[in-house]
C-alpha cells in the first residue's frame, strides 16, 4: 500500500510541492527566508518527507533536521514553524491522496491508515530534532556570551586579571569562579586580581562567594 502512495506523491511531487510552498506563504511561515531559499528548502523537505514514507526509515529524516536547523536557527525561524510547515504537508498530501481515491472508500481508508501513523511519525521526528538543536546552539551561545564577558586574562607569569562587567548575582558568580578555577589550572596561576570597578552592584552574598 506505501509503494502505490508513494509512487503517486512522486508522480505529482511538482504540483503538490508548489501547493504546499503557497500555504507556507499564506500561513506567513518562513518568512525570514528568501523565496530562492523557501523553494530549496521546500523541494529537500518533500523528497525527504516522500523517502521515509517509502523507507520507514526516520535516521536520514533526524539528519536533514538537525542540518536544516543549523542553517534556519541564526535567521530567526522559530520552533512553531518548523511543526507548522510539516503539518501543512502532511495536510497537503493527505488531501491529494482523498481527492485520488475518494470514490473508493475501502482503499482510501487502507492508504490513509498507512499513511497517517507514518505522517505522525514523521511529524514528531522533525519536531524533536529541530527542538534538540536549537537547544544545543542555545548553550552554545550562551557558553560564548560568558566566555565573551568574563574573560580570564594572564597578565605575567602566574598572575591572572578577572575584570567584571555588569550585573553580577549569584548564578554568574557561581558560573565565574569555574571559569576563574579553570583559568588558574591552565596557567598555574599564585596571584589572582578581581577587577569589580565595571559592575555596579556586587553584594554580600556575591563577594563572599568570589572570595571563598
């Protein structure tokens, strides 16, 4: 039954990634994306899509996610369009293949009931592994932005500079004195100076912290 559904969303892979590629721009998904981009995008998608359904394979489906993400994350697409656009497919090509076998109810309820849990399947993969990436180049950038602000700088033999700048509270002054740690092992460093003339408010319980 997959082989005769799959030959058909083949047949029919132009019109039916043209119909899907006019809802993504109706549902204004993707719009940080050129229409050149949208249409590379759109044309990997389906044949990727129309392979696991063929395959039943979702390893080279988690794959091409985890690529795309990497390429669409730093334009800003969010995680609700990725589903979105995967949904909207699903959508369009559950209605060709009613509008195929409409007037044969016993086989359009083989095909949907194929097709359906596979779509889900597919749906949910995406999904995930689009989630999983953003997440790792979330921590990622967030490990850059610290590394960034609170440089560890060895100013001569053994000696070590900290300058802090803005906000200091507790977690940052956790997540400093690891990198402050981490900074003396590298350069076995004996002298350590905290500069908190760039941070406007450091109390109590942060300076304890530091110190201890």
């Amino acid at each position: 039954m997959l082989s005769q559904l799959v030959a058909h969303l083949r047949e029919n892979r132009t019109r039916l990634r043209e119909e899907w590629a006019e809802r993504i721009q109706e549902a204004h998904l993707l719009t940080a994306m050129t229409p050149k981009e949208m249409s590379a995008e759109t044309t990997s998608v389906y044949d990727n899509y129309v392979e696991v359904l063929e395959t039943g394979s979702v390893g080279a489906l988690q794959q091409y996610a985890r690529d795309l993400s990497e390429r669409i994350i730093p334009r800003g697409v969010e995680t609700h369009e990725v589903v979105g656009i995967v949904l909207l497919l699903r959508d369009v090509l559950a209605r060709s293949l009613f509008e195929k076998y409409q007037r044969d109810f016993a086989m359009l309820n083989e095909v949907l009931d194929a097709y359906e849990p596979a779509a889900n399947r597919i749906a949910n993969t995406v999904a995930v592994s689009f989630v999983e990436e953003r997440e790792r180049v979330i921590r990622q950038q967030q490990d850059a932005i610290r590394e960034l602000s609170t440089p560890v700088l060895p100013v001569r033999e053994r000696l070590l500079i900290l300058p802090i700048i803005g906000v200091l509270d507790s977690e940052r002054a956790r997540q400093l004195t690891e990198q402050l740690l981490s900074g003396i092992r590298r350069h076995r460093a004996k002298v350590v100076v905290i500069d908190i003339t760039g941070s406007p408010d450091v109390d109590e319980t942060v300076a304890n912290h530091l110190v201890q």
